[in-house]
C-alpha cells in the first residue's frame, strides 16, 4: 500500500510565515508569563510535508518572544490481518487494521522524535518537510524566549495516505476535539487547475 518514498528521516525544512494569527500580540509591559500558544490546524503539503497553524501568545517588546519550537513524535504503527465478515455480516474479507502502539496524547515530556524552531515572535506558521509518507506524526508548539520555554499546546495527530482513490491524497488528523478525514485533489474550471479538499469530521 506504501509508495516509494525518497525521504530523508535526518532531514527537515522548516519555512515560517506570519499571518492574522498573530497580530494585536505585543505589549509594552516589562514582563509576561508565557501561555501555550492554540495549535490552530496541522494539514498536508505533500507526502512528505506538513503545514502547521498556531496562534502567537502576548509578549510585551522588553522581554521578547524569539520564536516558537514544533515538537514531533513519529508514532509506530502495528498491523493486525484477519478475515472478517463484512455487508452486514453476509461476506467474508480479509481485514487490515494498522493500531497506533502509543495512546492518544503522549504526553508533552515525552521525548520527541524531532524538535524544529520557527524563529520570530510574531510568527504563527510553518511548513515542515522530511517527513515520510504513511506515518503518524503527533505535534506540538511552544514559545520561548531568551531564557525561558513556554508550556505546549494541546497535540494534533495525523496521518498522511498517497494514492487514494485514482492518486488522489488523504490524510486523517486527530485533535482534543475530534478527528477529521481528508481528501485533496486537482480540480480544472475554466482552463486553470486548483486544488480540491474535501473534509469530513466526526
């Protein structure tokens, strides 16, 4: 079911961006506790890349946010096949069933598998690359700043899937919330593609 994937495992590239998630963030105090930062959404670039989302915590300009970590835990998986019953019970199929081997959330002091920086106080994105397709990943953000780390925020796990339906991309990501089940495809109206992505949450 996997593709061949040309990943690096050592390998991450981290791009950071600002966005309306971190405005009216900076105050001209001397000094304010960090807070965990709201991890807004996590979602796929690619097989191997993810796009995460956060909202910037308040800092005051004498005593600075420098920036925000991403923590990363590569989540194993192990597969369970059997033949099952299935239509109602009227006809027999084989079942795969992959099972995360850790519960949902690790905790945050959990050592991580990867841990990236995303320089700026004012910065609310990323996009990770080096990832590996067909992997659960579970992540976490947190500010710092010179002499202090912020606590983290809540976790999103996701799960990213090639060639679903006819090449089609999906992803299935997990939060405090609830889960949700994703599909991207190309789409072409009127002579200029775009991209499609269909969610669904339950």
């Amino acid at each position: 079911m996997s593709p061949n994937l040309s990943a690096c495992a050592a390998c991450l590239i981290l791009t950071a961006t600002t966005s309306v998630f971190a405005k009216n963030r900076v105050i001209n105090a001397v000094k304010i506790d960090l807070t965990a930062p709201e991890l807004v959404d996590v979602t796929e670039v690619d097989a191997q890349g993810l796009y995460v989302r956060w909202r910037t915590v308040a800092f005051s300009r004498a005593d600075p946010v420098l920036g925000y970590k991403i923590k990363i835990w590569e989540v194993k998986e192990s597969s369970e096949h059997g033949l099952e019953l299935v239509n109602a019970e009227e006809y027999p199929a084989e079942v795969t069933s992959e099972l995360p081997t850790d519960p949902f959330p690790l905790a945050d002091t959990t050592p991580g598998t990867r841990e990236e920086i995303a320089t700026g106080g004012e910065t609310s994105s990323a996009v990770v690359s080096g990832l590996r397709g067909e992997t659960v990943y579970e992540l976490r953000v947190s500010a710092f700043k010179a002499h202090e780390d912020g606590p983290w925020s809540l976790p999103t796990r996701i799960k990213v899937m090639n060639e679903v339906d006819l090449g089609r991309r999906a992803s299935i990501t997990r939060t405090a919330d609830g889960c949700r089940f994703s599909v991207s495809s190309d789409v072409e109206a009127e002579h200029e593609e775009y991209i499609h992505v269909y969610n669904s949450y339950f």
